[in-house]
C-alpha cells in the first residue's frame, strides 16, 4: 500500500472515531427535552458524558489536521466549498460546549432551561450537517481544474445530502440512546430503551436508502459488504437492546456507525471529491496528497503518537465506566429506591416473558 492510500485509511479511521465517540454525544444532547423530565434527570444525562464530551471532541481536530497534512488539495476544497456549513457547525459545537459549563452557574428553571436548549440545538445541528457534508463529498462536487468549488450553498442541498442529513442525525440519536441505556438505571433508563426502539425503526428505514444509494451510484464490494455489515450490526443493536443486552447493544450501535462511515469511504476511494461538471478532473488520492518525505514524516508521528491517544481514550472510559444515578445528584437514597423498583419490575416482566415462551 502506497503512503497516500495508507494516509486515506488513516483519515477515514479518525473520522470513523469522531462519529462513534462524538455521535452519542450528540444522540445524548438531543435527548435531553424528551427523556429528561426534571432538572435532575437532565443533570444525570449531562453527566453520562460530562467527563468525556471535550475528548470525544478532539477527534474531529485530529481528523482535520491529518486532512490539511496529508492531502492539502481536499482540506482547501472542502474548507471553501463547504465554508458557510462548517462554520454552522462550529458555532452549534460552541454554544454545546458552553453550555455544559455554564448551565449550573445560574439561578431558577428560565437560565438552565435556556443552556439545555443549547445543547440540543448543538447536537441536532452538527448531527445532521456531518451528514450532509460527507453525503456532498461521496457525491462530488462542481469543480475547475484547479479543484475550485464552483456551486453554491444550496446546490449542497441536494436530495442525497439531505437523505445522508437525516441518516445521522438519526442514527447519532438512536446511539446516544443505546448509550443511555449503559450510563443510567431504573427510569430514565426505561424511557432510553423504549425511545432507541422506536427510534431504531426510523433509523432502519432512512439508512437502509442511503446506503443503498450509495452503493449503486458508488459501486464498490468493499462499499457493500460494508454496507452489510452496518445493516447486520444494526439489527443486533436494536434487538439486544429490546433484550436488555446493554453492552451488546452498544457494541453492534458503535460497529454500526464505524461500518457505516467506513462504507462511505470505500465508496469514494480511490477518489477523494470526484468532479461531477468533469469526471476526468477529479481529485484523487494520488493528485490531492502531499509529497512522499511529508507522508512518511506523518507516518513515523502517528505510529509514535496515535497507540497514547487510544490508550489515554480507553483509560478515561474505564475511569468514568460506573452508571450515573440519581442519587449522585440528589444525595437522596430514595431516588435508588425508585429505580430499584422499576429494574426489579422489568425483570419480573422479562421473566414472565421467558417463562411463556418455554
């Protein structure tokens, strides 16, 4: 494998991370108005990903700088071609970030109301631009020869951009719930369980034409048996979740999003922004890259740097692994009490379920 493909690889993988560990960040964000019926049951889902969110965050910043290292000609592309939609995002992911730091420094339900809305909105929006975005880019653009956008803003509005929109933002929605269902119990967890279930369905449905859009205007077997797997990963999820398998259904959500993404990539290799105004001037990984001594330079970084990051990432997971409970924010051990309850009642119910079937 040649350097520039390998660097195409390593772009795709650090994407790949940013939708897995960002998405239920955003999935969780957005869930914050329908699970979350009081205050304390907003501070426990804020809290499920309080240690985490600016790390998950992170990736998106490495996965840019390795784009503007490796392939200089795609980060200038996209940066100017996608300007406007960019900068969108950015702001939502400011407002979220800020909000998560100042919506407990306040007094009464008007200003933490106003920071939880914030944080929706900077879930939703990031969560369907993302989709947008990467839609546009397996798609192709309109470009000059010197890979210019020559489009506009809405011509990135495309009916499989906002197909691909929908897609994630669904489905980051879908993996925060699954992710819920892991950090929390009793009730709140409950409502995460039910909510991901239905949620699932639309899932199902939006992913299911745009991935089968893709692979027939972007033949690729790797793009479908990807593409298969994100299916099969995804029934796992939902019925381990109806089957109260917590971490199994996280597992086949996060194999779901990572074969997903993965599948978009292999679609769009070896290109990366083909030309729809001229198919014979698009931008590929061999005329977008930068030059060999600079690849093999960023090679000997990441096999030095990337084995710590992943490591310091699966550290604070295990640090931070404990369910969030009411209680933790209360100090109230009748909060335990109550969802003590209701874990002990769903598992008469799973029970009974079991015994009718034998």
């Amino acid at each position: 494998m040649d350097l520039p493909s390998l660097w195409f690889g390593i772009v795709a993988f650090l994407f790949i991370g940013y939708f897995i560990l960002d998405g239920f960040d955003f999935g969780v964000g957005m869930a914050i108005p329908v699970i979350g019926k009081t205050d304390t049951d907003r501070r426990v889902l804020i809290n499920t990903i309080g240690p985490v969110w600016d790390l998950n965050e992170t990736w998106v910043i490495v996965a840019g700088a390795s784009l503007f290292a490796a392939f200089p000609e795609w980060y200038a592309t996209i940066f100017s071609g996608f300007y406007l939609a960019l900068l969108v995002i950015l702001l939502a992911l400011i407002a979220r970030g800020v909000s998560f730091e100042y919506r407990h420094q306040g007094h009464g339900a008007k200003w933490t109301n106003w920071f939880d809305w914030m944080i929706f909105a900077g879930s939703v929006v990031p969560a369907l631009l993302w989709g947008v975005a990467f839609a546009n880019i397996v798609q192709g653009l309109p470009m000059d020869a010197d890979f210019n956008y020559t489009g506009t803003f809405f011509d990135l509005l495309n009916p499989y951009a906002l197909l691909g929109g929908l897609t994630t933002l669904s489905l980051f929605f879908y993996h925060g719930l699954i992710f819920l269902t892991r950090k929390t119990v009793g009730e709140i967890r409950e409502r995460a369980r039910a909510l991901a279930w239905k949620v699932g369905i639309v899932v199902a449905v939006l992913a299911i034409a745009f991935l089968t859009w893709t692979v027939i205007a972007n033949f690729s077997v790797l793009g479908l048996v990807l593409a298969l797997v994100a299916v099969l990963a995804f029934v796992g999820s939902w019925l381990t979740n109806l089957l109260h398998k917590d971490g199994l259904a996280f597992a086949f959500g996060a194999l779901t999003v990572a074969s997903a993404v993965a599948a978009l990539f292999a679609s769009l290799f070896p290109n990366l922004l083909p030309n729809t105004a001229d198919p014979t001037l698009s931008m590929t990984v061999a005329n977008g890259s930068s030059s060999e001594y600079t690849l093999q330079i960023m090679t000997w970084a990441a096999v030095c740097i990337l084995p710590f990051v992943l490591g310091y990432q699966a550290w604070t997971f295990w640090v931070f692994r404990k369910r969030i409970r009411r209680s933790h924010i209360t100090g109230d051990h009748v909060d335990d009490a109550v969802d003590i309850e209701v874990e002990r009642s769903r598992g008469r119910e799973l029970a009974q379920v079991a015994a009718s079937t034998n």
